[in-house]
C-alpha cells in the first residue's frame, strides 16, 4: 500500500482550504454561522472552529453542512465544473482526488468536480490508533459500502457483533445504525469507500453534533 503522508503544514493548509471554501460559500449566499447552524444541525462553537482552521470536520459534519449551505458535498473542497446526467462521464488519474485529513482517516475524495452525484466515493486510508469505547462513532442518512484494498478492518456497529475483514472483503451498512471502522494489525489499512449522498430535505431531522472527541479539538 503506498501511504500519502501529510506533513503538519500540510495538514494545516489543507484545514485553511477547506476553512476558506466554507465561509465563503457562507458569505455568497448571504448566511450568518447562526442560520449555518440551524439549517444544518452543527452547532456555532464548532463550525467557528471549521471556519478558522482549528477543526476537522468527521464525513457526518461534512454533509449536514453542505445540507445546510444548499451544496453539494464536493463543493466545499473544489469548484464543481459539471452536473451529472443522461451520457455524461469522469475519468479520474492515479493519486488525484481532493485531500481531507482527520485524526481517523487519510480521505481521497474521488471525482469531486462533478456535483449532484448520488454516490461519494473516497479512497481511505483508515490510521492505526487505539480508539476508546466511545470515540470514531458515525451516523448519518444514506447507505456505505467499504471494499478493503489493503491491510485488516474491524467494523463495529450499533446491532451487531465486531467483524474482522481482510483484504478483498468487505461491507454494506444502513448509515444510519451507529458504524466505525478500525483498523487492525501493526500497520494502517486502505479501503474503497462509497456512500450514498441522500437528500436531505426538509423531512430529514437534523441531529446536533455530539460533544467533540479530544482528537477532534486541534490539529495533532
């Protein structure tokens, strides 16, 4: 498996990139973080902190406030250039993709100039950190499929007992069951990961965001 490391600064720049795009996505549609936060369920306090670099927000985050702005997902890393429709097609190169880095996770999101796509795909590189019971815990509306390309997972879910995975498995969850995945064995491993992007209209309850994990805090 050939790992991108990012350095500390790129770490940071890669957090002002996406710190910069959001506020002023905010900004060209004329919101206040406070009408940011209601439509999107993220509370003030942290989406400040995603404004000024200081966060990194988990793939749940990452939706409710593209939810919240009236974007596509894509939208908050890159400037989508095409909608998909009838005939339409995207190629995407070896090691392109557009970068988040978290405590947890290395994402690759793939195909990010294309807006309104039913699915996200990422290729993730999942860290190999010893997590406490309560830490690395998601949930959001959609579904996920994780085909493991590289090392060994464990998927934990809210219904059902751990499951060791290897490379050439994997899963396919309901989003919404509390998930995580970790990884298992001396190294990190890397997956395929596709989630569904649903629409979350007007029917979908926005839960606030729970309390954040030490690891969510600052950059490391």
């Amino acid at each position: 498996m050939q790992e991108t490391v990012l350095t500390e600064a790129q770490t940071q720049a890669q957090k002002s990139a996406l710190a910069e795009r959001l506020k002023a996505l905010r900004l060209q549609r004329g919101l206040t973080q406070g009408q940011v936060t209601t439509a999107s369920g993220i509370s003030t306090p942290t989406l400040s902190k995603i404004e000024n670099g200081q966060l990194s927000p988990t793939y749940d985050v990452l939706l409710r406030l593209a939810h919240g702005l009236g974007v596509d997902v894509a939208a908050l890393f890159a400037t989508t250039q095409s909608h998909m429709g009838a005939g339409r097609r995207s190629i995407e190169r070896h090691d392109s993709g557009e970068i988040h880095d978290t405590p947890l996770y290395h994402h690759r999101l793939l195909f990010s100039q294309l807006a309104n796509k039913a699915m996200m795909p990422f290729v993730t590189r999942i860290k190999k950190h010893h997590l406490h019971a309560d830490e690395g815990w998601s949930r959001h509306e959609g579904e996920e499929f994780v085909f493991v390309l590289a090392g060994q997972i464990q998927l934990h879910t809210e219904f059902y007992q751990p499951v060791d995975l290897s490379r050439g498995e994997g899963f396919y969850i309901d989003s919404r069951m509390r998930h995580r995945v970790i990884s298992l064995g001396d190294a990190d491993a890397e997956v395929l990961w596709v989630s569904t992007t649903p629409d979350l209209g007007p029917k979908t309850q926005a839960r606030p965001d729970p309390p954040l994990t030490p690891q969510e805090h600052h950059t490391p």
